[in-house]
C-alpha cells in the first residue's frame, strides 16, 4: 500500500528550526507515516488524509508533542549524531513537473533501442498497477517486484544498453530535484552530516542525474541502488549484488548503510572509530513509498523522524 504524506520544500533554515510546517490535529496518523506498517486503515479514513494533506499546503502530523521532542533532542546533540536517509525518486525529485508527470531514474531510460524500451514499457504498465494495489498481500507483492526489476534489468543488458546511452538520456530526460535539496545538501555537507540515497532505481543514471542537474558533487552523499557493471566498450553486462526495489530495501538497510560514513571521520577522531553507523543515533529518513520506512531497519537509532511525500 502507498499512501503517501506532503511536504512541499524541505530548506534549512538554521540549526535551530528545519521547516516551518503546520499541523492538522483532527487527523490522527503515526509520525513514522506507517499507515499500512502495523495495521491498514480504511478506504474512506485514508481519502480523508490524503484530501487533508492536499487542503493544508502544509505538513501533517499525527502526533505533534513527539515531533518536537524528536527535534529538541536531535537539536541538542547536533549535527555529529544525525544522518540523513533518502529516497530519491518522488521523494529528491520532483513528482511533477510544470503539470507533467516527472520521469523517474528508470524511466527516464532510453537504451537506443526502440524494440527495447517498448519492451521495459509493457512491464511497467503491467507492474506498476500491482505495486500499488493495496489488495495484494506484501509478500506476495514482494516476489512481483523482484520478478519486474529481473525482467527489466534483463532487458537492458540483452537490448545492448551503453553508458552513452545514459548521458543521452539524462540530458535529455524531464527530471528536476524539489526545491531546496541542493541548499538542504550544502547545509549538511557543511556540517559533516552523511546523506544516503537509497534507491530501487539505478546508481549510473542517479549520478549521472547529479552531475548534468546539480554540476557538482558532495562528499558527504553516498548512493545505494542498483549498479551497473559495464565492459571496456562501455556496454552492460551485468549488475552487481542483490536487487533492490521497492519493497525490499529493509533486507539491505544495515549492510548498506556503512560505506557512507567510512569517509566522514570526525576530526578528533579516529576514521575507524567515526565510521560505525551507531555514532550517529538520530536519523532523518525521507521517502514516497511505505517500502521506505524499511530504509532505517537494522539500525538502532535513538530518535527517527519520517517525512513522507504526497
């Protein structure tokens, strides 16, 4: 199920406050926006949310007093014990666009081959429905979404993708970051604060995306998703480790997230010692999809907001 929540910028403002948002108490939702984590809500109490979040402008949240003493403690521990977990597609990225729906990093994918990208275009018109039909059971739905991203991951590699093909199709792609991210990740890099980028996309493409759209790079941003692996002619042959898609990003969370902090040492410490996952106990974890929340799974944290976007 992906009910999602909104948020329209998220701008750093200052250590002391990181958005102004308002709150709408009637409607009581979990602050880690798990409508569909422990139980499901009902059809009508989901609409009403949803119309509740697009009515506001704003932020809904469902239990206000936690919120802020979630903030009030990540503020008096400080930058040194906070990292940053996020989505990229929908959630970074802008879900639409001047009235037109934003391309994703998988669909923004043109191979050079038109037999081919039809080909990935039939499986997402039939996959992309079941991935949120909220009547499937998750597991059951898990097994589908490995079965699509195999199928399309197969394609590219046996419809001769090349890396030139992902210049071309970046540069040419209608993709744009939401307002305020580079300025969030100016902020953070500042301050010595990881940022990973968990995504069920493609790595290639999402770097490329950060190097046409952004024009530089940031130290502290690691990305996690599927990563190609290319000959010396520069085509795809294959595709290193486990899959990630949509749902199952929890069984890679705490293998994945340690290679971003491998790099950040403290000053006054040693890397080894800065590096371990656990030093950094408060998380922000931003997503557009329930599957998200699982990004955090295996880490033991001390406070987690969750900021889930309509």
């Amino acid at each position: 199920m992906s009910y999602r929540l909104h948020i329209h910028n998220i701008v750093p403002l200052g250590w002391s406050g990181v958005y102004d948002y308002r709150f709408i108490p009637s409607y009581h939702i979990n602050t880690r926006v798990s409508c569909g984590s422990d139980r499901i809500r009902s059809q009508n109490e989901m609409e009403q949310l949803v119309d509740a979040c697009k009515c506001s402008g704003d932020v809904v949240v469902g239990n206000p007093d936690s919120l802020q003493q979630k903030i009030a403690g990540i503020q008096l521990a400080g930058p040194a014990k906070l990292q940053i977990i996020a989505d990229f597609d929908a959630t970074l990225t802008k879900y639409w666009i001047d009235g037109r729906r934003g391309q994703s990093s998988h669909g923004l994918l043109q191979q050079g081959n038109p037999e081919y990208d039809a080909k990935r275009q039939k499986l997402y018109e039939y996959y992309h429905p079941l991935e949120f039909n909220p009547r499937i059971p998750l597991g059951e739905k898990a097994k589908l979404m490995e079965e699509w991203w195999g199928k399309t991951h197969a394609l590219l590699i046996e419809g001769g993708l090349t890396y030139d093909a992902i210049k071309n199709s970046v540069a040419s792609s209608f993709i744009a970051f939401r307002d305020g991210v580079v300025e969030l990740f100016e902020f953070l890099e500042e301050r010595n604060v990881p940022v990973l980028i968990f995504s069920a996309g493609l790595a290639d493409i999402i770097e490329e995306v950060l190097r046409q759209k952004l024009h530089r790079s940031f130290k502290n941003v690691k990305i996690v998703s599927n990563r190609m692996v290319f000959d010396q002619n520069g085509h795809l042959v294959s595709f290193k480790g486990k899959t990630i898609h949509s749902l199952n990003k929890n069984e890679h969370a705490l293998d994945m997230a340690a290679p971003v902090h491998d790099h950040l040492g403290e000053a006054d410490l040693p890397i080894d010692e800065s590096a371990l996952v656990k030093k950094r106990t408060n998380v922000l974890l931003l997503g557009d999809h329930l599957g998200d929340l699982g990004m955090s799974d295996g880490l033991i944290y001390e406070r987690r907001i969750s900021v889930g976007f309509l």
